[in-house]
C-alpha cells in the first residue's frame, strides 16, 4: 500500500505527464510540469480554454497532488481566432439555448477573448452552469464568472440537509467533513482523500436550499486512513 513516504514529487511529476499524455483532449508536449511539495505548476501553451482546463482537471486527478497552479497560457491559433463580437454572439446564444440558465439572468461581455459573466442567479449549479457551456467555445483565453447567488428560499436547516447529503453519497466518507452554516452561508472544513471527494461535498453544500455562500475549506489529504 502507497504511504506518504513513499511518494515523491519526481513520481507525482512522472505521472502527471503520463496523465497527461493519456488525455486525448490535451497536446501534451506543449505542457510543462513542475512538482514541489505535492504541488504542480502546469506552464506552457494550450490552443484553446478548453484544452487548458482539461490538463488541469487531469493534474488534479493523480494520486497525492496537493494543489495545481495554472501558468498555461492560451495561444489560439491562427484558424481557432473569432472577434470579440463572435465570441460574445456564440456565448449568448450558448447560455440562452441551456436549460439550466434562467432567461435573461446572465449577462456576458468579450474583450480580447475573455469572457466575463455577470448577473443573478437563485442555484448554484446555475451559476457553473453558465461557466460550463462555454468552457469548449472557439476564440476563447479565458472566462471570469462574477455571478452571484442570491437565493429567494428561506436558509432553514441548511446545515442538516448539507449533513444528510454527505452521509447518503455513495462517493464521500463524511466521517472527517465538518459544515457550519451562518444564515445562507455555508462552511466547508475537515479532510477529504482527493478533489474529487472536495468538489462533490461542494457540489452538495450548494445543492441546498437556500445557500448564497459556499466557503471550501476542505484539505486534501490523499493518504488519510491508508496503513503504513
């Protein structure tokens, strides 16, 4: 069984690339990766946001990375360039065909081929929803989501339904998560063993009632629970 010691950065960095490598998504040999402390600095070039986020994603994915820092630089190529008013015409039309986006609740504007979105929402899944259609758009360096949640149910048992959620999920061990709640917001603690585990108690946390606010405090520690 792997223990802590026996994972070491030049392993961690072996297997990123080989993840990389693996995801057909991702031009691997335009990638670098460093590894320090369990943490992986990913730099290079990337031909679209899309692609970036994938190697990201796929940093996140090996065993004992502790965090990932994003120094990929989006270099469309000459084919893959839109104007900003194309950009903005396909991400409006994006979000206005996703059933998951209220009507006009989304506002988006283009410069230099970043995305900002505005606007209010009542979910949060709402809210990455709007990120996500557009994650694959062509033209695109990068998005910025600056919409809120402002939910229009009452916060009433937010924490106890948070709790329910994590204990029923067949991907968490809720045995180390802690939730404290103030009025809508939420508070996220404890340990989880990879990002995967982070992102779904997230997810959970957002998927109740009521909740404006969603503090992820969560560590990651791969090795928790495992003998030595």
């Amino acid at each position: 069984m792997i223990t802590t010691a026996e994972r070491t950065d030049a392993d961690m960095k072996t297997d990123v690339l080989s993840e990389l490598a693996f995801e057909p998504s991702i031009q691997v040999t335009d990638i670098g990766v460093l590894v320090k402390d369990g943490v992986v600095t990913l730099n290079g070039r990337a031909e679209n946001h899309g692609e970036k986020q994938n190697a990201i994603r796929a940093a996140m994915r090996v065993t004992g990375v502790v965090a990932v820092a994003d120094d990929i630089e989006v270099d469309l190529p000459e084919f893959g360039r839109r104007t900003d008013g194309d950009i903005a015409a396909a991400a409006a039309n994006r979000i206005a065909w996703s059933t998951m986006i209220p009507a006009g609740a989304v506002e988006v504007t283009v410069r230099e081929g970043r995305i900002n979105l505005a606007g209010v929402v009542e979910w949060g899944y709402q809210r990455e929803a709007a990120e996500a259609v557009l994650q694959h758009l062509a033209g695109v360096k990068g998005i910025s989501n600056g919409i809120t949640v402002n939910p229009t149910q009452a916060a009433s048992g937010i924490g106890l339904d948070i709790r329910s959620a994590l204990r029923r999920n067949a991907l968490l061990d809720d045995s180390e998560i802690q939730v404290e709640t103030s009025g809508n917001c939420v508070v996220l603690s404890g340990k989880v063993h990879n990002h995967t585990e982070s992102e779904e108690a997230v997810r959970l946390a957002w998927a109740a009632p009521g909740v404006h606010t969603v503090d992820n405090q969560l560590k990651v520690d791969w090795f928790w629970g495992l003998a030595d």
